[in-house]
C-alpha cells in the first residue's frame, strides 16, 4: 500500500435540513483525522416528483419523497458557505448529484471529487455530465451486479476518466454475512483501478478488515448519535468511533508497510537471554544417578546451564556429582 487509505465521512441527510447543524458536522469531522467530508446534494425539482416511494417510511414530517428532498435542500450561496467552511478546517469537499443541475452548482462551487451513488451506477446521462468536467469519480457498487458494472467501467474508461470503485451493500445496517469484503480483490483485478469500501454496518472493525484486505478508500456515513432522527443514523459511526477507526486504519497501514522479517532475530538477543531458560533438576540427585524427564527443571535465565531446548540430550546420562535441589544442570555434570 504505497499511500494511506483515504478516507471519508458522509453526512448525507444527518444535518436534517439544519444549515446550523450541518456546519456543527463539518467541525466534528475536522476533528477526526479524516481526509474529505462528503455531501449529497438533493435539488428535488431536478431529481424526483410526488410519484418517488419512499425507501423507507420513517419521516414524521415529510408526505412524499419530494417533500423530503425538498426539505434537504440548500440554496447554491448557502452551498458555497459550506465549500467554504470545507476549506478553512482542511477537508475535502465530495459530494454526490443526483441530477445534471446539481452538477452545474456543484461546478460553480469547485467540487474536489464526485461520489456516484449506488442508485445512479448506469445512470449514463449523470456520468456524461460528470466526465464532462474532468474531476475524478468514486463509483458505489452497491445494486449493481458485473454486467451493469462492467458497462458503466467501459463507459468511464472510454471518456479517459479517472474513477476508482467500492464495494458497496445497499442494506442499512449491514449485516456481517452481507459486508462482501470478498469483492474487493475482484474489483481491482476486473478493473485494474483502485478500489475501496462503502460501509453501512456501524462498526469500526469492518472498516479496518477491509484496509487489511486491500481497501484504498473508505466512506462511511457519521451521526452525533445513532438514536437521532433520519434513514441513516442507525447505520452511521459516532465521532468517537471515527477518531477511533482513523487511528486504527493509520496504524494498520504502517504495519503493513513495514514486513516483519521472522528469518531475522538479531534485536531480540537481548530479551532472548533473559526469556529463554537453562536446565536445572527439580530435586536433590546423588552422584551416579541417571536423568530421566521427570528430575528436570528449566529456570531463566539462558546460559548458566544447557539450553532448555536440548533437554532430550540429557536423559539417559548418568550424573558425575551430587546435585542439590534446582541447581543448574551443565555438560560437565554428565557423564
């Protein structure tokens, strides 16, 4: 892994339609260590009309799927403000259109990357309009299978465009036995891009397996609590486990670019003369005796005595003096 894993928190709909409480979440993600903050920007009379189900029926306020899209909007100068705000505490600024207009703003405002969601995967109208601007893409797998993929990779590579692709499951929480972790390999050898994980299971751990496995990228939804409102909280990280999974995911990738060489032991002779043990007998034996496994000890530390590790050497031999209880056993005790 020649960088660190690059690594992004999403709010999503988190900020509830609070411009206030959006702000508050991009200066708690500036404090995790994370790279980039990610955004869907949701323009409801560009993307959606009043025939949209629902995904999920958990609004209190909202009667269709526009309304809610509508509440999640922002203006494009209210928009700007937040690009800003990205600016001033270091993280870049990603964000998902679902529509060509949303694309247009997102240009005027100077979007660092643009993340495909896993429900506009073939949507080749969407991806145009994004290959057009030459920013680098992030593509979620999450509905598509290899045939739908394998188009939509054609169709990028085809516009030169440079995209890298998750491993993604529409399922919120993920469960374990759904994570698809196995994908990532495959991923990366049908593509020869780099690859990464999209992650909904709430758990610090998933994210570190899929570093260990080979994940470029991750992203992963943050809430202040999973108890708050909204589609996505359940299946979100809380600060704390942010900061916690950037630390680990930073520390697993120094170990895997430092190889232990175990043919190599040289700095450990020190503590291998004080760990390791010579032999010694665990009872009073006279002059004459013969050893058997059941008179001996091994006792720290290495080099008063045989090595503990040839004790098979000794059995059978017949002492050449009288040794007393836990004394050291060595070769000129035996005969």
């Amino acid at each position: 892994m020649n960088s660190k894993p690059y690594i992004i928190a999403e709010i999503a709909q988190a900020h509830e339609g609070s411009l206030g409480l959006l702000h508050s979440y991009i200066d708690a993600v500036a404090q995790t260590g994370v790279q980039a903050i990610k955004f869907q920007m949701h323009l409801a009379q560009a993307e959606s009309s009043i025939h949209e189900p629902f995904r999920v029926k958990f609004s209190y306020e909202d009667a269709t799927r526009y309304d809610y899209w509508k509440r999640m909007e922002f203006s494009l100068e209210q928009w700007k403000e937040i690009k800003k705000h990205c600016d001033q505490v270091g993280l870049d600024f990603i964000c998902s259109p679902f529509s060509n207009w949303a694309v247009d703003w997102l240009e005027t405002i100077g979007v660092h990357t643009y993340k495909i969601g896993s429900g506009e995967v073939n949507n080749f109208l969407l991806l145009e309009k994004i290959c057009q601007t030459g920013k680098p893409i992030i593509i979620s797998s999450g509905m598509s299978n290899w045939d739908e993929l394998d188009q939509t990779v054609a169709f990028l590579k085809s516009k030169q465009s440079s995209f890298s692709v998750l491993q993604c499951t529409t399922a919120y929480p993920t469960q374990p036995e759904q994570y698809g972790l196995n994908v990532l390999q495959e991923l990366r050898t049908r593509y020869q891009v780099p690859v990464g994980f999209s992650d909904h299971s709430a758990k610090v751990s998933t994210a570190v397996a899929a570093v260990a496995l080979g994940a470029e990228i991750l992203e992963f939804h943050v809430v202040f609590d999973r108890s708050m409102f909204g589609p996505d909280a359940k299946a979100s990280l809380t600060f704390p486990e942010t900061k916690q999974l950037v630390d680990s995911v930073n520390d697993l990738y120094i170990a895997l670019n430092n190889p232990v060489v175990k043919s190599q032991n040289k700095q450990f002779a020190e503590l291998k003369s004080i760990f390791e043990k010579s032999l010694a007998v665990n009872k009073d034996l006279p002059l004459g005796h013969i050893l058997t496994f059941d008179d001996l000890e091994s006792k720290k530390p290495k080099g008063y005595g045989i090595s503990a590790a040839h004790f098979q050497k000794v059995i059978g031999r017949k002492l050449t003096a009288h040794k007393a209880q836990w004394d050291f056993l060595n070769e000129e005790d035996l005969a």
